[in-house]
C-alpha cells in the first residue's frame, strides 16, 4: 500500500501540517525528505529501512557522500539537498545571533555552537567577540587541532579580539570523543586567557565546551574570575 492509500491523518506531511514537525517520528521527517520510497517499499518504509541501515538519524544526516549514495534509495541529487538543508539550518541559527544583535539567550547560543561545534572530528576552538552592549560582532575559529586537542594561543586570541574591537568574548571548543567534561587542561588554559585578555580590559563572559548534543559553561559551575 503506498502512502497515498493511507488514512489522511496518518501521511507524513499532512500530520506535519495538521499537528507540527515536531509530532513526527525520525522515519516520518525522513520519509518527507526521500519523497518517493523504492519498489515494493513506501517513503517511510524505506526511511525506516535506512535508519535502521544507519543506526541513527544523525548518523545518516553525518554520512560522507560516498557512503551516503551507496545505500537504496539515496544518491549524488539527495545528498546535496541534505547538504544543503544542514547549512540552511547552520545560518538560520547564525542570524539569530547577527551583528548587532546583544545575547539575551545562553540557551540560543549554545544551540549555535553546538551546530558549529558538534559533529567536528577535529577539536576547533572559537569566539564569539561581543562589544561592550554584549551584541554580537562575529564568530570566529582561531585553532583547529587533532583528535585529542587543538593548542591555543593567547597572544593570536588577544590580537583578534582587539581587532575586532571586543569588549568580550565567549570562548567555546568542542570534545570528539562527545563527552563535553573540561580537562584540568581546558581550565588552566581558560585561566591564562582571562589573564590576558584582562590586560586589554576584555572580559571572557564564558567558555562553553561543546560535546555529544550538550554544552558545559564554565561561567554556569563558576570557574571564571
């Protein structure tokens, strides 16, 4: 039975219009990706299939394109919609937090730095640089390193923000291994760029480690000065 034959209720995109995204299950939003299931299988009976392919959504939606287009129902023309779907959902996030714009919300910019951050196989370390209102001028990565780190350089990250004019920052790096835990490395390094950036009068408002969907904030358990 395809899903046209369903009760109207019970079709993926109908419930989504009726009820929200937010009701369907990872299969339904899938199938509503996919569009048309394969022979023999409808949109959500393959959505069902390839998740179960998969293992997960997430894992699906972090898929190289090779290994993306090698499984039934899925090719070059789906991947860069998907791609391009992601991105979208990268920006819409980042003009929440556009220039000019003061950071109301902890809870919004964790949801941005977890979408920057999250699925990074490298630890990047990043700023956010605020003016003295705490609205936003820009994100920036400064490091990028390997698996197990990323080295940072207090003297790089001071000269960036002076020459964006900062008045703040809030600093964030993410953790591969998904746990979000701060090493007594990441504190000691926190420690030295508080100290100098308060040499120049700019404030370090938190330092946000990113892992496996959650955030922990250094200002949050009161580990900055």
């Amino acid at each position: 039975m395809s899903i046209s034959d369903w009760p109207e209720m019970e079709r993926p995109r109908e419930k989504l219009l009726s009820q929200g995204a937010q009701v369907l299950s990872d299969a339904e939003l899938l199938a509503i990706f996919l569009r048309t299931g394969v022979a023999g299988k409808s949109a959500v009976d393959l959505a069902r299939e390839l998740l179960s392919q998969f293992g997960s959504l997430r894992a699906l939606l972090q898929a190289d394109q090779p290994t993306f287009c090698s499984h039934l129902g899925l090719g070059s023309a789906k991947f860069a919609q998907l791609q391009a779907v992601l991105e979208m959902a990268k920006r819409h996030l980042a003009q929440e937090l556009q220039r000019g714009d003061a950071l109301t919300s902890p809870q919004l910019t964790q949801r941005y730095l977890l979408a920057q951050l999250r699925d990074r196989s490298q630890e990047v370390f990043a700023c956010l640089f605020l003016d003295n209102q705490h609205r936003v001028i820009r994100y920036q990565e400064l490091f990028h390193g390997t698996l197990d780190g990323a080295a940072v350089y207090p003297r790089e990250v001071v000269k960036q923000a002076l020459s964006q004019g900062a008045a703040a920052v809030i600093l964030a790096h993410n953790h591969p291994s998904g746990v979000a835990e701060p090493s007594r490395a990441d504190r000691a390094i926190t420690d030295r760029l508080q100290q100098a950036l308060a040499l120049v009068d700019i404030r370090v408002l938190d330092h946000l480690v990113v892992g496996d969907g959650y955030c922990v904030s250094f200002a949050e358990r009161g580990w900055l000065s």
